[in-house]
C-alpha cells in the first residue's frame, strides 16, 4: 500500500507539472512552434530572422550614425555605429607608415556589454599606441562586426568593402557556438550577395525531426528538458558532420583567397562558448572544444595564421574571469584579454605596412 501510495503521489506530481508547464509554456505544446524553437535554439542565432527582415544591401549592419543604450542586469553600455551601420570608427584614406587591422565576426567581438574604450578594436589601437620602440608603428584598427553574423556574412562584407579599408591584416573571429549551422545554409555569390538558402534550413531542420524524434516527444516538460539539454548537444554533432564542415571551410578558403588578392595577411580567431572554456562535465556533454579543434586543424593545415583562444583562457577560473555569467560574452576583462593576445600575436609577425597608394 505504500508504495501503491507513493507512485500515486509521483503520477499526480508529473501530470500537475505537466498541466503547469502547458499554461506557462504554450509554444512548446505546438508542435509547428515547438520545432521552430528547436531550429533556432540549434543554429543559437537570429540569422534567418535577420536575413527576412533586413536589407542586404547593408548586410543586415546596425542603424548607420545612431547611439543607443543596451542595458540589462549584468550590465550597461551604450554604442555608437559609423555612417556605414558598424560600431566602428569612420573608413579613412591610409596614412603613410600606418598597420591597418580590421575585425570581422559576430557579437563576441562587437563589444556587448563593452563601452566604447573597452571594445577590443579600442584596446588593441591602445596597446599599440603604449607600445614600446620597435613594436607596432601606426596601428589603426577597424571593427565591421555584427552581432548574428556568420562567416558567410563576414566574407560579403570582406567583399564589399576591403578596397575601402585596404587592411594589412584582416582579423576574423569564427565563433564555434554559431557558426557552423548557419553556415551551412547560407551562400554568397561570387558578386558579395548574402541568402538563406531557404532548401538547406528545411533540410537542416527535417533531419533533425528525423533523426532525433526523442527531442519532439508530446510532453512539454520533457521538451524543456531537451531544449536545454540535448539540443545544445546535438549542435555540435551536426557541427562535427563533414557535409557541415565543408561549408565552413568553403567560406573561410574563400576569405583567405580574397585577403591574398588584396595584399592582407589573414589570422582566424577561434572563440569558444562559455561552457566550452570553463570545461567540466558540461564541456563533456556538448564537445564544443572538438568543434573549435577542426577548425583550428583547418587553417593550420590551409596555412593561415590561427589564434586559438584556449591558448589564453581555459578552467572555470578563466570562465568566471573573461565572461559574463549569465549572458555568454565577453566582459571587458575577456576583451581586454583578446586585445593583448592579438597584439602579441601581431607583434611576433611580419607587420611592415602595405605601400597603400596614394597614401599621403
């Protein structure tokens, strides 16, 4: 009778919290929104969202010449875009003897939650300004950076705009907590054109639905669970996926091609997720570090110069250290830490400037 009892008590328990989680949570009872959920927590970023509702022509950039204040409860800062929609000083004819360095990536290098001095681009024009006889002469730094962009969406603005910036160094941040999936279902055109390609999401998305109908059971406690849990997971084992790794390779072949045509040295910057640097058993669960290491393999194997950011911030002392807890990105600390590590890493290169033409 006791147990009788206690299964009786553990049965009401889970159809009350399941009654619970269907009032609170009505998206994940729609099968149809519940596998959008799914798609987007996959890809962890807004790219097909952006891509419906922004302007190509623009690269779904930020509102050109506007200052806005984000704020939340870790943080508070505000932003300022150039006249071209990036948070990034003005482009300016080079100046004789100056090193160019431009940024590209998403919102781990864009500064969230950074102001204006403490973005990477800032600090690393500091660093070289501090800079002792013999280092980096004239460094000026741009950053073309986007929160939600992907590599496809780096190389059409390295498309567009590289005759303007005329860098010697292009800096990329390949962010491996999204970047791959969306990745996989975007193109460029050899003219710089940025799509979705709206086959590969469907695809993308079908698969999953096949191969992981776990994830879809009916019960919408359960979908909380695996949205949280196993999707994060499945991530990276897509990612893994040689079909998904071409893609990636594809754009980032395509970036160094460009960058050698224009007489700029190309460094990849691989970024790692929160849980991927602290490491432990989530670490374990997800394998985002295997993800960073293909693409590590990748450009050493390509000859392009790579900076492995595990190299400079690894434990959970390094997590609590350079990130914000709950938000995921870099603190000003974490930028700081990027800044110094690219500088070193440029200081240990050839850094002579481009006889940019006509440069005063």
């Amino acid at each position: 009778m006791r147990v009788l009892a206690v299964l009786l008590m553990l049965g009401v328990t889970l159809i009350a919290a399941e009654l619970i989680a269907r009032l609170a949570f009505p998206d994940y009872s729609d099968d149809s929104r519940y596998s959008r959920l799914v798609f987007e927590r996959l890809l962890n970023s807004g790219v097909v969202a952006q891509n419906q509702g922004g302007d190509p022509e623009r690269f779904l950039a930020y509102t050109p010449n506007a200052v806005s204040t984000v704020e939340t409860p870790e943080y508070r800062y505000t932003m300022h875009t150039n006249s071209l929609g990036f948070r990034s000083k003005e482009i300016v004819a080079p100046r004789s003897g100056e090193y160019r360095v431009w940024l590209l990536g998403d919102s781990m290098f864009v500064g969230v939650g950074a102001q204006e001095t403490e973005r990477i681009d800032v600090q690393l024009e500091e660093l070289g300004r501090r800079g002792a006889a013999g280092d980096i002469a004239g460094l000026s730094v741009f950053n073309f950076s986007v929160g939600g962009f992907n590599t496809g969406q780096e190389l059409a603005v390295l498309q567009r705009f590289i005759q303007e910036v005329r860098p010697d160094r292009v800096v990329l941040g390949f962010f491996v907590g999204n970047d791959f999936l969306p990745n996989a279902i975007v193109t460029v055109d050899e003219s710089g054109h940025y799509a979705v390609d709206s086959e590969r999401a469907q695809s993308l998305a079908a698969e999953v639905e096949t191969e992981c109908p776990f994830v879809f059971a009916p019960s919408v406690v359960w979908r909380i669970l695996a949205l949280n849990l196993f999707v994060p997971r499945l991530r990276y084992v897509l990612a893994s996926r040689p079909e998904i790794l071409d893609r990636s390779f594809g754009f980032l072949r395509r970036i160094q091609e460009e960058c050698r045509q224009h007489g700029a040295a190309l460094m990849v910057v691989v970024i790692y997720p929160r849980d991927g640097v602290g490491g432990g058993w989530v670490e374990d669960w997800s394998h985002s570090r295997a993800a960073g290491e293909t693409i590590v393999r990748f450009c050493r194997r390509e000859g392009i110069e790579v900076l492995d950011l595990l190299s400079i911030m690894s434990g959970s002392s390094a997590a609590r250290k350079f990130f914000f807890k709950n938000d995921g990105h870099f603190n000003p600390a974490g930028n700081r830490a990027v800044a110094e590590a690219l500088y070193r890493e440029m200081l240990s290169g050839n850094l002579r400037p481009a006889a940019h033409p006509g440069a005063p």
